[in-house]
C-alpha cells in the first residue's frame, strides 16, 4: 500500500479518535474481505469509528475519502487473485521498532477481522490457513529482538512478506467457505 494511504489513514484515525490504528485496521479490513466476501464500506468502518456511526454520509469527507481509499485500493487488490496485495505498513525509512509494532497490529487486525466474521480456533479450516493464523497470533504478540541491524532488517523484510503472502493463501483457501456471513 503506497506510503500516502497510509498517512492518510493514520491522520483519519486520529481525526475520528478511532481505537485501533493505520495497520490494524488495515488488517481488520483484509480478513473481513477474505472471510466475508463482499464487505460494504460501512461494515468495516462500524468495526473501529467510535459510537459505530459508520454511516458514509453521516462522516465528513475529510474523514471518508482516506477510508475509502484504502477500503477500494484493498478490495481491487483481492480482486485482482493475484499477488499485489499489499500491507499497509510504515516505510521502510521507520525504526524497526516502530515497524515491528505495526506488523505485529496488522496481525492483530486480522486476528480480530476473522473472528468478527465467526472464523475462529474451532472452525473447520484447511490445515495451511490453520497454522498460518497460528503463525500470526504468535507474530501479534511480536517483540523486535537483538542482533545486527542488517539481519533484523532482513527478518523483518522476510516476515512482512510471509504475512502477506500468508493472507493470500487464507483469503483464497476461504473463498470456496464463504457465504458473505453476517457480521457479529
């Protein structure tokens, strides 16, 4: 997700004194589209804006088009089957412990997104997703480690291309599952 989105994003949040921040709710956004199919705008918003007032016309644009943004950028790129999807995440120019925190949110954004749509520890799913959704859990409580900066750079690169990877593989393997479950 290009670098503008997301401080679009971030800036929206803040503006609405939003819960979760930029990343996890990009997350959210990616497991309700991989579970729930075809996710109106205003289910997700209604997940994180404060008093669920999620209504689009009830939101000022200053707040809506960065939302909307994300919300079309990130649909086109499921849609697309491919693997353009991208995480929205700070620039590589960030600390690693910035980094770290916000891949960790992702996560936890995702996390939260399946169990919104009742996909959780006790539902049927193909073995790969299930160890992938156990990778992110552990990734969500993710720390940044001690070693060399180049190394942890490497890792960290490594990881944000395994979660994105990871959601793909899920997203596709939920598709066949999927029946646009209501939202909890």
């Amino acid at each position: 997700m290009s670098q503008p989105r997301y401080v679009g994003l971030k800036r929206a949040l803040h503006r609405a004194e939003a819960p979760l921040d930029a990343p996890e709710c990009h997350g959210l956004l990616c497991a309700l589209l991989s579970a729930g199919g075809e996710v109106p705008l205003h289910a997700w918003l209604d997940e994180f804006l404060p008093g669920g007032e999620a209504q689009e016309s009830a939101a000022p644009d200053q707040l809506t088009a960065p939302l909307r943004d994300v919300y079309d950028a990130t649909r086109a790129q499921f849609a697309e089957q491919s693997v353009a999807l991208e995480l929205l995440l700070p620039d590589d120019s960030a600390p690693l412990p910035e980094r770290t925190l916000a891949l960790a949110g992702w996560c936890q954004g995702y996390l939260y997104g399946l169990e919104v749509c009742g996909i959780g520890a006790r539902t049927p799913l193909p073995e790969a997703s299930r160890e992938l959704l156990g990778d992110f859990a552990e990734l969500a409580e993710a720390a940044t480690g001690s070693g060399e900066p180049d190394e942890l750079e490497a890792a960290y690169a490594e990881l944000v291309e395994f979660v994105r990877v990871g959601a793909l593989l899920i997203h596709a393997e939920l598709r066949p599952q999927r029946a646009a479950p209501e939202l909890h």
